[in-house]
C-alpha cells in the first residue's frame, strides 16, 4: 500500500457517534455533521461542538472567554497568545464575535479513535487548565492594573 | 445532557498504534522534495524561500506529537513586546488558519506551528503540516508586518 492510500479512508460523522459512545461521553447531534457535548473540569464547566468536515474534524469550546464590550486587553491578549505556545494540540484565538476560543482541529483523513481521545483529552484539560489565568487576565485589563 | 469528565490528554488509545520512526520522516521528505539537515536523532530542519521570504522549519518527532515549527517567524520588535494591534490580529488569524497556529514564545517573539499526534502520524499528514506552513507564513506575513508597523506608530 501506498503511503498515499494508506492514509486516504476520511472518517464520518457516523465514526464520530461511534467514537464517542466508545469514549463514554454522550452527545447530541445538532446537524449531520455537528455533534454537541459537555465535560465539567476542576475549574468550570464547558459546552464543546465538534464539527466533521471534508478535511477536517474540529472539536471547539467556543466561548471559552466573552469578550467585554471594547475587546480583549493587552494581558488577556498575550495570556491567550502565549498559551497557544504550550497548548499541545489545542489552539486558542478570537472569533469574528470577539470572543475567545480554543479548538483542535485534525486531519479527517486517518482519523482514528486515538485522535479523537486526544483531541477531546486535548481540549478538556487546557480549557479547564487555561481559563482561569485568563480570567485573570481579564480582571488585570479591566482594572487597568 | 449528561456531562464527561476531563481526562487528561494522554488517555490510552486502543489498540495501540507506533507513531513515526525519526527514520521515517527522512523518507517523507525525499518523497516530498524538499531538502533537509537531521540536525539531532529526532530533529529535523528545512527551509523554504516564499514571497515574503525565507522560513527555517524546525521538525520534532517525540513518542506522543510531531510537531512542525517556523521559530522565529516574527522577532518583537527592539526592547518592545508585540502590541494589542499584533496579538489582535495573529489571535484573530488562528481562527482562519485550518491545522496551524500562532502564538507568542517565551523571548516574545511569533511562530508558526503545526502539532500532530505521532500514532497514526503518515505521509499525507506530513504533506498536510508543510503546507499549511508554508501558506500560512507566506499569506499572512503582509499582515503581521502590518500590525507591528501600526503599533509602533502608536509608541512613538
């Protein structure tokens, strides 16, 4: 086998059902290809989307942080990119809305139960693990500290 | 909607899969053809000359992640960290990019990065992180150098 078809076979929405029974989480389909579900960690409780799309499977915590009316300020803007250095896997940014999220976006082709462990281990723990310090950013920014 | 708890990022994964051999990726990059310097066991490094320039990329494979780097893709600029306009727009970017990322390293400067898991790591998914690289650093560059430009307008 060619190292091409080796990794040619695109996963389905279908497998992402299957993977999260497998898993033990449970979920809701919103759409065909978009599944919602939810993890409580230390720190909070998060609403997480993943979404199956024809070269990718994204999986999003979208807010993880609301922007405040005026936006980000430059602590919570270097806090969010800063992480993003440390965060395996996981990447945060800001949406068109302004808010902050973190997702974990991977190939759909290839993509095994292994990935989706890692990438909902992924996003579960630096959610959790980056929220606070962030809100901390927040209340820096918000008192002109 | 009953709710999961968080597991950590290194749950097993059944059955288990070997990731990448570091003897591997010299195959991907021949097959790719790029040239490359296996500058330690399980460190690689290439180059690519875009528009905007030329970009060192750094390749680590671990037992866990390969990670493709562009480090330093932007350096802050002299005795000053990156401003809200630049941390506004690369955090913004990373909401456009699909696989890569941006972020601020520890001296303050910007990179460019792809993670993958190693198991299940193949041929095309080596494709997928240099390209994304390569068109990433490349399309986005103009408008970095745009920020920084704006933010140091406002400093002085």
């Amino acid at each position: 086998m060619s190292q091409e078809e080796a990794g040619s076979v695109r996963t389905s929405a279908a497998e992402i059902a299957r993977f999260f029974r497998r898993y033990g989480w449970s979920f809701e389909r919103l759409e065909n290809d978009t599944f919602r579900t939810g993890f409580r960690g230390k720190n909070a409780a998060f609403v997480a989307l993943v979404r199956v799309m024809k070269h990718w499977v994204v999986f999003t915590v979208n807010p993880l942080l609301k922007a405040p009316e005026h936006g980000f300020g430059l602590a919570t803007l270097r806090a969010l990119a800063v992480a993003n250095q440390h965060a395996n896997l996981a990447k945060l940014g800001i949406d068109d809305d302004g808010d902050a999220f973190i997702n974990v976006e991977l190939p759909a082709e290839g993509f095994e139960f292994c990935h989706f462990v890692a990438a909902l281990g992924a996003l579960a723990h630096f959610a959790d693990t980056l929220v606070v310090p962030l809100l901390q950013a927040q209340i820096v920014d918000e008192r002109g500290l | 909607m009953r709710q999961g708890v968080a597991t950590g990022i290194f749950a097993p994964c059944y059955p288990r899969r070997v990731g990448p051999a570091a003897d591997d990726i010299a195959e991907y990059f021949d097959s790719y053809g790029w040239g490359y310097v296996r500058a330690e066991p399980t460190v690689y490094r290439t180059a690519f000359t875009g528009e905007t320039g030329r970009y060192d990329v750094w390749l680590k494979v671990t037992d866990t992640w390969v990670f493709f780097c562009i480090n330093p893709f932007v350096r802050k600029p002299t005795g000053e960290p990156h401003g809200v306009g630049t941390l506004q727009a690369v955090l913004r970017a990373n909401h456009e990019v699909n696989l890569a990322k941006f972020a601020v390293d520890d001296e303050g400067d910007l990179l460019l990065s792809v993670e993958l898991p190693a198991e299940g790591f193949c041929y095309t998914h080596f494709c997928d992180a240099l390209t994304a690289l390569s068109h990433y650093a490349d399309g986005y560059r103009p408008r970095i150098d745009a920020a920084i430009a704006a933010d140091q307008a406002e400093v002085v």
